[in-house]
C-alpha cells in the first residue's frame, strides 16, 4: 500500500518527535543518522510546502490601466 503524502502539520511534528529523542540520545549513532535522514526530508518537505502556500498569498490588484496582475503580499498596493 502506497504510503499516503504527510501535511505540513504531521511533517513538522514528525521532525519535532525526532529532534526530542536525538536529544535524548539513548539511541544508536546508526538509528539516529536514520532519524536525522527523515528530519532532513521532512523539513524539506515543510519548506516545499511553505513555498506553496506563499504562491498562493498573491493578491489579484488592478493596474491603472485597468488590467490585473498579481502583487506579492508583502508588497503595499497602490491605493488610488
């Protein structure tokens, strides 16, 4: 069964549980190289996702020439 792809909120936690238990350190150097694999792919993940959902926090605004284009959310519209 293929394994079904994680939300950003089960990645982060995922990588929150692993940075607790490398923290502990009771584990192996091997299962913790392991474990530290799954962070690195994990937060990858959650950057992916993060860089998605920026994508989306465009704004549809109207040029003075009354055309639209999209204008990041961090950047002030004109207001006319």
């Amino acid at each position: 069964m293929p394994e079904d792809k994680p939300t950003f909120e089960s990645a982060l936690q995922r990588v929150e549980e692993i940075v607790a238990r490398l923290e502990r350190g009771d584990d192996t150097l091997d299962d913790s190289l392991r474990m530290f694999e799954q962070a690195a792919q994990l937060i990858a993940f959650c950057r992916t996702e993060l860089d998605r959902a920026e994508g989306k926090l465009e704004r549809l605004v109207k040029s003075q020439a009354g055309d639209l284009q999209t204008e990041p959310m961090d950047e002030p519209a004109d207001e006319d």
